[in-house]
C-alpha cells in the first residue's frame, strides 16, 4: 500500500528556496502534490486586483517551471480556498494539507474554518512560518500586549535572536502516481488584454523566484552601501525593488536578513544595510499591527480620526489618479504607478500626503486606489503607510506633518530627471521652473511648448490653502476627542 498523499497549499509563498511547509511535507517521505487555489470570494474586498494579478501569471509560470523541474506537477483549481482544498484531499486520499501562514483578517479566520472541514474529511492542517521573520505572536511588549510603536518593535525584533537560516531548495519531488484534474492557468485570464495596459510591467519587471534573487545580488552589489541616501532619490536607481518579490513570497524576508548579514562579513552592519532592515522591519511592524488589529484597512486606529471632515471630491479624486493634479512630482509619481505598478517610496509618501492633506480625500480612497494599481499590493503595509501618513495610524507622523510638493521636488529630484521621464509635457521646462510652472514667465513656458490649462493642468488647488484647510480639519477633530 503506498502512502498517503501530501497537499502542498502555495498562498504567498510561489518559491521553492526556504520554503518549510514544503520541505516538511517532502520529509513525510510520501508522494506531495503541490496546488494553488485562485479565491476571489473568500478574500472579499481584498481579492487580488488587476496590476497584482498580471504579476501572479507570470509568477506562478515560474513556479510551474521550477516545479517541474525537481519532478512535480503544480495543480491550479479556482473556486473557495476551503471547498477546493476539502475537493482535493477527497480526490487524492490526502492526510494533510502544509502551508505557510498569512495574517490577514480574512485569513486568519478561514485557518480556523479550513482546520474543522480538513479533520472533517480526514486530514490535517498542519501551517508554518514562511512570510516573515518572526511570528505575530512571538514578539510582545513588557505588559505583554502587542506593539504600537515601530522603535521598541524593531529594538525588540534586532535586539532577540537571528531569524531561522533560510533552508536549501528541494531536488526532488515524488509526485502521486494519479493526478487530480487541474485548471490550464491561462484560462484564469489573469493579463490584460483589451487593452493590454501591462507593456511597461513588462519592461520593468521580472516575477517569479529567479528574478527576486537577481534582484537581492544586484541590490547587494551595487546599492545598499549608500541606501541610506539613495533611497529617497526617485530620479535614482537606489532602491531594492524587491517589495513585489518579498509580498508573493518569491523570496523570504529570513533570506534577506542572512544575505544581509553576510554581506557585511561578520562585522556590523554599515548604514545603508541597517537602514533598509529597518524597512523590511517596517514591513514586520505593519504585519503585527494587522494581526492583532484586524480593523486596520478599514477604520482609523486612532479612533478620533473617524470625525475628520474629508471632502472627497470625485473629480479631485480623478486627477490625482490620472497625474493630472498641477503638481509635477505628484503627476510623476502617480504615472510612474500607472505605467510600471509600482511608485518609489519617497513619492508613495508625497502622492499620499497631497490625496489627504491638499485634497481632504480620506486615505481609505488612496489605500483602494495603490489596491488596484500595485504589483506590490500588500494590506498590511498599505493600510498601516497610509494611515502613517493620514496621521491617524500606530506610530503615525504628526497630522500637521504636510509635505510641501514643491520642496519635496527640488529637494529629492534636483535635476527634474524624475518629473522629466514621467512628465514629458514640462522636460524643456528649466529646472527653476519645472516643479512650479504656474509661476513660470509666459515667454518661459511658451519656449518650453507648455501651455497651462491645455497640455498640462493648472494647480488643482493651491497649497497655501490647502494647508490651511487640512489644519483646521485637523484642529475640529483634536477639539472634538
């Protein structure tokens, strides 16, 4: 009699390198079936959305490759992740379904429902660690209670033991000998076709497991000396890049850490590295946050901030989305978003305090906009950034913390490359009067072929009042709690 089958449940985990469900359903010894369930019911607001979608094609393709080539089918099924994977167990005979953890609100509570229906049909559930670095629940703080504060989290979280060493790739897998039915995975239709607005993620981008680690090896080479600084330059290629790899689990969070510290060789870790762990602490941090706050996507975490008294002007809304604001670094940034799926991190905070504190539009707004249009979509870091920037989150920067979008230009965009390549219409502009063109001379802006109103947008409001207006929003709900 052979062996029980064992389920392999991919969720955001599409790697084969330090990947521990995996290993320890392949260390049973009995034959593993690696699956992916594509659920756009269970997830509710939070399904998968379009830009992350394309990304999902091209990474599960990858999977597929790599699967097989370590002797493994990957079986795609669409439908509720708990009645496709009570289906499977039911086809194959399987005694347990491995799979790494997620945190979201919405699956947390599907964990605890899929546990009752496997045992009902015969089969375990047995969760791993595999998307960050530490467990929710393992760090707490001297009362016991969960973070609010990203400073002692990351003392807390740097100060303890190393994450677990990331774990080899398997070099085989010994698939059962009948397969259950498997969807093709291009009938999901998951790319763009009428229109196919994908050509610039095609340009930018390389899903899957091979191109996180191209990605870590050049971000080691080249960058993370001077991350420190070159971070909030977007005219500069200073960044890892890695946010989309690291939300799909192309690689672990415990990879980078180690391929960090090896880097620095045994000494301490220089500026930038400890700079950009700080950032993927950042992204632990919103884990936690999400975990133990379950409302965090969707209400204010400082409660007072429901009384804000947001505007939420559709067409205001419009141009912001479209980079039609009036505000070059703005309008930049948002294409950047449109064109690639991704925006640089110093402009995700610019693009988002202009939506909030010049437009009154609520962050919520923004959270579903960088939903839709992300290939790093992630609720727990979009909910807790935009509610850091709101003002209104754990941790937050204070309300009264407005960015000016004129001096965040000059300052983080010196030379106008960035504007220039997201914003054609200004490049013969001057770098004086490229992020201020309404005060540019008529004859300035006539050499430069900029025509206010017509090729680019006036202002769509003015920043003095803005501020001014955002202020007072701001004063009504501190006079009101």
């Amino acid at each position: 009699m052979s062996d029980p089958v064992q389920l392999v449940w991919f969720r955001q985990d599409l790697r084969l390198t330090d990947h521990r469900a995996l290993r320890a359903a392949i260390a049973t010894g009995a034959p593993v079936l690696p699956v992916y369930i594509l659920d756009d019911e269970t997830p509710g607001p939070w399904a998968i959305a379009s830009a992350s979608r394309w990304w999902l094609h091209h990474s599960l393709t990858e999977l597929t490759r790599a699967l097989a080539g370590i002797g493994a089918p990957l079986v795609f099924r669409r439908g509720t992740f708990s009645a496709e994977l009570v289906k499977l167990v039911k086809e194959t005979g399987a005694t347990a379904v491995f799979c790494s953890r997620s945190y979201e609100p919405w699956a947390v509570a599907l964990e605890n429902d899929l546990k009752a229906k496997l045992t009902k049909a015969g089969a375990e559930l047995k969760r791993y660690p595999g998307t960050l670095l530490r467990e929710p629940e393992d760090l707490r703080t001297k009362t016991g209670g969960p973070f609010k504060v990203y400073t002692p989290f990351w003392n807390a979280l740097s100060g303890g033991d190393d994450p677990a060493k990331p774990q080899p790739a398997p070099t085989q897998i010994t698939p059962p000998a009948k397969l259950p039915k498997s969807d093709a995975l291009a009938s999901w239709k998951l790319l763009p076709t009428k229109p196919d607005w994908s050509g610039g993620m095609r340009e930018s981008w390389q899903p899957g497991e091979a191109g996180a680690e191209q990605r870590l090896e050049a971000f080691l080479d080249a960058i993370v000396s001077g991350y420190a600084d070159s971070r909030n330059r977007p005219d500069k290629v200073g960044t890892s890049r890695l946010s989309p790899h690291l939300h799909f689990g192309e690689i672990s969070p415990c990879r980078v850490w180690h391929a960090l510290m090896h880097h620095a060789r045994g000494n301490s870790l220089d500026k930038g590295a400890e700079t950009y762990l700080k950032e993927i602490v950042w992204r632990e941090f919103s884990y936690h946050l999400l975990f133990h706050f379950p409302d965090l996507p969707e209400k204010p975490f400082r409660p007072e901030f429901a009384a804000y008294p947001w505007k939420n002007q559709k067409a205001n809304l419009t141009a912001w989305q479209r980079g039609q604001t009036g505000y070059p670094i703005v309008d930049a940034g948002m294409r950047e978003l449109w064109h690639t799926g991704w925006m640089h991190n110093r402009v995700r905070m610019i693009v988002a305090s202009f939506l909030i504190k010049h437009l009154l539009i609520s962050w919520q707004q923004g959270q579903t906009w960088f939903w839709d249009t992300l290939v790093d979509a992630d609720l727990a870091n979009n909910a807790a950034s935009w509610q850091w920037v709101a003002g209104s989150g754990a941790d937050a920067a204070p309300y009264f913390r407005i960015f000016n979008p004129m001096k965040q230009g000059t300052t983080f965009d010196p030379k106008g490359e960035y504007v220039r390549r997201w914003v054609p219409e200004l490049a013969a502009l001057s770098d004086e009067d490229l992020n201020t063109p309404w005060e540019a001379a008529p004859a300035a802006l006539a050499k430069a072929g900029v025509v206010l109103g017509k090729n680019y947008p006036h202002p769509i409001v003015d920043h003095a009042e803005a501020r001014k207006a955002a202020l007072a929003g701001y004063a009504a709900v501190r006079d009101s709690h």
